[in-house]
C-alpha cells in the first residue's frame, strides 16, 4: 500500500493549517454578523497553532508547544474584550451588522 | 499508518467543521461548528504528541471560549437565521473567496517549495527538547515557568485586562446615571406639613382670620 510507504512530515501539517487558515478569512471576508466573524479568527488561530506544533516537532523543540500555549491565552482575552464590544453596539442597536460599526464617530 | 489515518481523519473534521463555520446560516450552528473544527485540531495536537496542548485545546477553546460565544448568542438573542442571500457591498462575496483562494495557494507554494521544512535550529537544551524522555507537562511546565517566566507573567496582566475592559464595555449604566441615582432628589418622602398646608388657599383663609 502507497500510504505505508508515506511518512506523515510536516508539509502536511502545513498544508492543514494554510486550509484551516484561508477558510477562516474567506469566512472573516463572507459574513456579516460580528460573531460569526471572531469564530472565523478563531479558525485562523488554529491553523497558526496547527503549523507552530508542526515545526515545534520538526526541530526537536518545546517552543512550538509554548507558543500555541501563548495564542490560547490571547484568543481567550480577544474573545471576551471583542464579544464585550459585540455586547455593548448591540445594546444600542439591535440588530447590528459590522458595517454598522463604520456609523461611529469618536 | 495509524498516524496517518488518524491524521485524515483530523484534517477531515477541521475542514468540514471550518466550512461549516463559513456557511451556516446560524450563529449557534456556526459555534456548534467551531467546537467540531476545535476537537479535530485536538486530535491533530495529539497525532503530533503534544497531550497536553490537546488537553487544553479542548478545556479552553471548545470548553470556555466556545461557551462564552454561545452566553453571548443567547444573551442578544441573535440566534435566528441570517439571509446570506443580502449583499449590502457589491460583489463582496465573490471578492472574498478569490482573495482567500489566493491566500491559500500562496501558502501552500511556499509550503511546496520549502521542502526542506524548517531550516532553523532546535534549542541544544536537553530539557526543550521532545524526545528527552520526561512527559509533556513536565516539560512545558519547566520550560514555562524558567525561560517564559516573565512572558507568563505578562499573560496573567494580559488577562486581567481583558477582564477589567469587559467589565467596563459592558457596564449598563454611565456614570452620569449612577450620580443621579445617589441624589436624594429623587426620593419621595412623605410631607411632615399638616394637610393643605402647602395650598395656594390655605394661605388665603390664614388672612382672613387675622383680618
């Protein structure tokens, strides 16, 4: 069988993430609604955190792994502050799309 | 072999839960999605050997992240289907999928061309690398807690702002509102003045009387 003569290299990997990553901005580009639109940043971050494991194991290094430890905790605090932010347009109008953000003046 | 049937199979739950992130028509269905892209990125994790990460990935993202995307759905009540069909910006959408078709095949050339892979060097410290015989967290933990220390650190400040910043995007009144609230103007209390008193009348029979 061809498969077992394959090994599983990191091109791979690679190859996963860049898909994972191109879908979630097509998907951050496509919709409209500001929600959907952060969990399209949070594919995007998975696809980086795909490749930052992958090349963590190419070069024998733990790096990778604390790397992808740093995004979880990054993407924790974006989720809340922008949903904090998605919470707060809401409240003034109810049905708010992002291109309604663009309506505000400082 | 194992591996790489494991690894398919991964790969397909990621792109068939990221795609269904893109083009579900609602929100709940859209996080429901992201908790499937999220388990199958925990299953690559775990392909990779990296346990403890695909521990987190499901604790953190699908557990917390997720949950708070779902709180907020349900909080603003937006959980009814949006019509994709409505294209306010003319020709967004096709725009959208030529640019992230671009995108991706100039990743995946790069990724093709470089077929050496990563051409760095790995730290020579036997306690960053992989195969050095001690688990997963022993050595994350290590590593974090000496060489990141002062990154964790910064993370922990990271997240307590995020949590003030919440708190105060999220705060339903100004401060004007709360200061109104402390006046005490706006208490009704009950007259201590006999009744009438405070009549425009009453004033007039008083000087009658005198009279």
């Amino acid at each position: 069988m061809i498969l077992a003569e394959l090994a599983l290299t990191s091109p791979y990997y690679l190859v996963l993430s860049a898909l994972l990553f191109a879908t979630g901005a097509t998907g951050l580009l496509i919709r409209r609604n500001p929600l959907v639109m952060f969990m399209c940043v949070e594919l995007m971050l998975n696809g980086v955190n795909i490749s930052f494991v992958a090349f963590g194991a190419d070069l024998n290094d733990v790096g990778g792994q604390i790397s992808v430890f740093f995004v979880l905790v990054v993407a924790a605090v974006e989720v809340v502050v922008g949903l904090a932010l998605v919470v707060a347009i809401n409240r003034r109008r109810s049905d708010a799309t992002a291109d309604d953000v663009s309506l505000l003046r400082g | 072999m194992a591996e790489f049937i494991t690894f398919f199979f991964g790969a397909a739950i990621i792109l068939a839960g990221a795609i269904g992130v893109v083009v579900a028509r609602n929100a709940v269905h859209s996080a429901l999605f992201l908790i499937q892209t999220l388990l199958g990125v925990a299953v690559i994790f775990v392909v990779q050997e990296a346990h403890f990460l695909a521990a987190v990935q499901i604790v953190v993202y699908a557990g917390a992240i997720v949950i708070v995307f779902l709180f907020v759905i349900m909080l603003l009540g937006v959980d009814k289907a949006e019509d994709l069909g409505v294209e306010p910006i003319a020709g967004q959408k096709p725009l959208a999928v030529v640019l992230g078709a671009s995108l991706l095949a100039t990743a995946i050339t790069f990724v093709l061309v470089a077929t050496d892979g990563a051409t760095g060097v790995g730290s020579g410290d036997p306690e960053r690398q992989l195969d050095s015989g001690i688990t997963d967290i022993e050595r994350i933990g290590r590593v974090l807690f000496t060489e990141y220390a002062v990154a964790f650190q910064l993370t922990a400040a990271l997240l307590t702002i995020g949590v003030i910043g919440a708190v105060v995007l999220t705060r339903s009144q100004s401060s004007a509102d709360q200061l109104d609230d402390l006046a005490p103007a706006s208490v009704d209390l009950p007259s201590l003045a006999p009744e009438g008193a405070n009549d425009e009348h009453h004033v007039d029979t008083v000087e009658e009387d005198a009279s």
